[in-house]
C-alpha cells in the first residue's frame, strides 16, 4: 500500500480516484472531449501508479511533480493548468 | 516519528557502492553513527556484482582462450582445446565472490555501519523512508548509480534484449550478438564474445567508436575489431528489431546503406543514466539529465547533503566514485578551510580490450577547441623490443603536451595500456614535461619504452 505525507506532515493512503479528478478537471479546464479526458487521465494514473510502484511513501508533492510531467508530455495545456492550479489554490 | 525528533544517524549513505561505502566507512572511523541504504538484494554495487569485476574475470579466460588457440606458432602444442562455458561462468562467480560483497553486511557491521535494505525516500530533507520506516540523518551521501539507458527502437522492447547484467550471466555463448553502443561497454563484450567465437556485430551511432578517445586510439580498436571479423557499424541508425522464432531479425543502416540481419541476442550498451527518483525535490536537491549536481567538494544544494559516484559524473568509474566519496566523507565533517576540492584533470580511464585502451587528462581535440596549440608526440608500440618478443605490434602512444611541452594528456593503446597510464596521469597531475619523461630511464624491454619515445618525439 502506497502513503501519501501531505503538506502539512500528516499521511493518508494513496488515493488514485484523488488523483483522477484532479486530471480530469485540468482537461475539461482545457476543454478536452470528455471521453479523451477520461482515456488521459486514466493513463497518467495508470503511469504515475507504475512509478509508484514499491515505493510505500511518497509527498503529496512528489505526486503533483509527477503527474504534472506525465499529463505536459500528453497534453502541455492541461499539464499547464494542472501544475499551475495548485500553487494559486 | 515527529519532524522534532533527534537524528538516528549522523549519516546515511544511500547506496552500498563504491560512492557510498567509502564515505560511510571514513565517516564511522570518525566515530560517526553511519548507516548504509541498499535497495537490491546484495550489496557493494554495480563494480564487484555486475560490471568491472565479472567483465574482467570473463575477459581474462576470453585472453587465455585465444592465447591457447594461438600457442602452437610459439612452439607449445596443446592438443585438441574446447570452452565450458559453465566453467567459466562458474570462474566468474568465484571472483565476484572473492571481492567480498556476499558477507559485506557483516564487514559493515564489524565497522559499525548498520545496512537499512529497501528503497530509500526522502520525506523531508532530513528524513527519509524505506519501506514505510522513516529514519532521520543529521547528513546524507547520495550515491545511487545509474540505470542503463535503453534507445527508443522500434521493437527492441517487445522482441527482448540483455544489458550487461544479463551478459555475464548467461548460460551459453550465442551464435551471432548485435551490439547498440560503441562505448566501452559495448567493446568489451564486443572483444569477448568474439574471442569466444560468437558472430559480433558493434553498432554506434556516432562517428566513430570510443567517442571520448583520441581518434588515433578508436579508428585502432576499430581496425583490430574488424581483423577479429566483428562488424562495426559507425554512424549507424537502427531501423527496428523483431523477433522471429528464436531470432532476431534488425533492419539497420551504415549511413549509406540499409541493412538486414538476424542474430540470436541483443546487447544493449548505449549509455546510462543516474538514479535520481528518490525524492531529491522533497529535500532540496537540484539535478538534472546528467546527475546531481554538486560543487567541487562534492556538496549538493542542500547543504547537509553530499552525492558521489557514478550519479552525480564526470565519469562513471569505481576509482573516481571512490574519490569522490572520499572527500565527501571528509567534506562533511571537516572544517570549512580543511575542505578537499575535487580535480579531475588526472582520472585514468582504461577499455579492456585487446590490445587495451586507456587515456588520462585531456585529448588533441579538446585542446584546440579551447585556442590551445598543442604539441604532439606519437610512437608505434611496433618499435619496441617487447613488441618483438610478444609477437604484438598493434598499439602506439600519442602525448598531448602544451606549447611549452608540459603533459596535458595521453593516449595509450597497448596490451598492458591500463597499467602503462598511471607513468602519464603522474606526469599530468604534477605538471611534468614530456622532456622529463623522455629523460627518465625505462626498463628494456617493456611496453612502457613507447611513452618514453613518444615523449621523445614531442613537437
């Protein structure tokens, strides 16, 4: 089981659906088709979770860093909107 | 464990190679509490288990099976000769088990080093995780390797391929092996899977092979390994590989000319690259395609983090992680003004082909790419009397000296060429002449005369 330390030091097992939405919501923000968002996000969470791996913790930044290089490569408007979304939330 | 909480260690190094076990062993002598970091299932590294010990065990029973095969012209006969190649692995094994890595959890706990095994983490920058168990460190040395870089080709993935890892380890030797990358690793194998007597075919997309080598030095080897029937490819493209039955089939191109050949394995020797996912971000610690980046005493941009070895370069070898981890161990710990820079003008590198390569300091190339007038010295090793006597006239010297003659690097290409540098690096490191060298007395007949005379020709 992969744990997430959250920012403020606390941990939480890792989320994929987390994850999901929050991909997801940088490709509709980029007006993505639905049914192509779905397929990306569901390869960026395939990728990161591959990267994971046996990994059993990792910052909630490292996940962010990740996905972010993940979806950019696919889709650099979303990746943009995605990597950009958190450090103004 | 609470971000308040008092270190465990004073250091942990993350890595058991090179790199990382000898700035934990100067960091326990100091009466540090030291901790070592291994994610794979021995310890000691990529040197002693799967690279520069085992290559050379393999490549000395390559050498003694071509000097018997060769031996009847010297008047020894030696009758009717044959490879067991499960004795020669099992030769292999025993030398990598000589080295010590199989008891060396004991040898670090005898020095006072505990041996954390898992994949390490960094949580913050001064706590890492392994395996769901945090441990905190006062400092770090990271020395994490590398991982081999496979070249995106069309079908390499799906019909299979061995790096070096596998190579050493296999059961047989094969048929015909197709070789991707004319590097030192991929002419090691070259020489000793042809020595052996597979069909080896060398690719290398550069121009040439051993691309960090003088000219002189890689259009030899290049020439040596065509007298050996290797096919070597230079700026060549692979077009894709696949696999057919137990085959493989790969379209390839020369620069000129497409080809089509099948072979029964592939090796993959392109390249590699540094182990970096271990959280770097987490504390602070820049790198980027090339490794982590350090200042001249091996310090990275977290303060209280050291990196060395093969992660962090110029070169990816065990004496210079050796260095490295050396000064980061007394860097750590010492005084400002006691601190150690590290110089990398004077690393020996050396290709264990036959006849061997190896080099020290800077190329001719180099020299004049920064406004430099070098002036040069070169000798055939076909001159020498050791030439005669051992029936190999294959080799030469080439000395790269400034305008006022002093040695700034060397080239060898010889049969002991890996001992013969150390004379050069000397040279190169103390600022001596090649009038110097040129003076000093050398023993008849050895290879060595031929730095002599090239440093006599210097010009």
């Amino acid at each position: 089981m992969n744990h997430v330390v959250k920012r403020h030091g606390h941990t939480q097992p890792y989320d994929e659906r987390k994850l999901y939405a929050s991909v997801f919501a940088s490709l509709n923000a980029v007006r993505v088709p639905v049914e192509e968002a779905e397929l990306v996000a569901n390869q960026v969470c395939k990728e990161l979770g591959s990267w994971l791996g046996n990994k059993h913790e990792v910052t909630s930044g490292d996940i962010h860093r990740k996905a972010s290089r993940i979806l950019s490569a696919i889709n650099p408007d979303a990746g943009y909107i995605y990597k950009t979304h958190r450090s103004i939330s | 464990m609470s971000r308040a909480a008092p270190y465990d260690y004073d250091l942990i190094s993350i890595g058991s190679g090179t790199g990382g076990s000898v700035g934990a062993n100067y960091a326990s002598k100091l009466g540090k509490k030291v901790a070592i970091v291994e994610q794979e299932n021995v310890l000691g590294g990529e040197c002693p288990n799967w690279a520069c010990v085992p290559t050379k065990a393999l490549l000395h029973s390559a050498d003694i099976y071509e000097t018997v095969n060769n031996a009847s012209f010297y008047g020894i006969n030696p009758g009717k000769i044959s490879i067991n190649y499960k004795k020669i692995k099992a030769w292999k094994d025993l030398v990598v088990s000589r080295t010590g890595t199989s008891h060396a959890e004991e040898t670090f706990a005898k020095d006072g080093i505990d041996v954390l095994r898992g994949h390490a983490h960094f949580i913050d920058p001064h706590t890492i995780s392994i395996d769901g168990k945090r441990y905190r460190s006062r400092k770090f040395l990271i020395a994490s390797g590398t991982k081999n870089f496979i070249p995106p080709v069309e079908g390499l993935e799906e019909s299979g391929y061995i790096t070096f890892r596998e190579a050493i380890d296999l059961q047989k030797i094969p048929k015909s092996i197709f070789i991707i990358g004319g590097g030192p690793i991929g002419c090691e194998f070259a020489q000793l899977f042809s020595s052996f007597g597979s069909k080896a075919h060398l690719i290398e997309v550069a121009p040439r092979l051993l691309g960090h080598e003088e000219p002189e030095s890689a259009d030899l080897i290049k020439a040596v390994f065509l007298k050996r029937k290797v096919d070597v490819v230079t700026n060549g493209k692979i077009y894709s590989i696949e696999k057919k039955g137990k085959k493989k089939s790969i379209k390839y191109s020369d620069g000129k000319t497409a080809h089509h050949i099948e072979v029964d394995e592939v090796l993959v020797a392109s390249g590699k690259r540094p182990n970096v996912d271990f959280g770097l971000e987490n504390a602070g610690v820049k790198y980027d395609k090339h490794g982590i980046k350090t200042n001249r005493f091996m310090q990275t941009s977290a303060k209280h983090i050291w990196a060395a070895g093969d992660v962090v370069g110029p070169y990816q070898f065990t004496h210079t992680a050796a260095y490295q981890s050396r000064l980061a161990g007394h860097n750590m710990f010492a005084r400002k003004s006691a601190c150690q820079a590290a110089y990398y003008n004077c690393i020996p590198r050396t290709v264990f082909t036959s006849p061997e390569v190896a080099s020290v300091g800077t190329t001719e190339e180099e020299v004049r790419k920064h406004g430099g007038k070098p002036k040069i010295g070169m000798a055939p090793v076909s001159i020498l009397g050791r030439a005669n006597t051992s029936n190999q006239t294959t080799g030469l010297v080439k000395v790269v000296c400034s305008h006022k003659g002093v040695i700034l690097g060397a080239s060898i290409v010889a049969p002991r060429a890996g001992e013969m540098i150390h004379e050069l690096a000397l040279a190169v490191r103390f600022g001596h002449s090649a009038k110097e060298i040129a003076n000093m007395i050398h023993a008849f007949p050895t290879w060595s005369e031929a730095v002599k005379v090239a440093c006599a020709k210097v010009q």
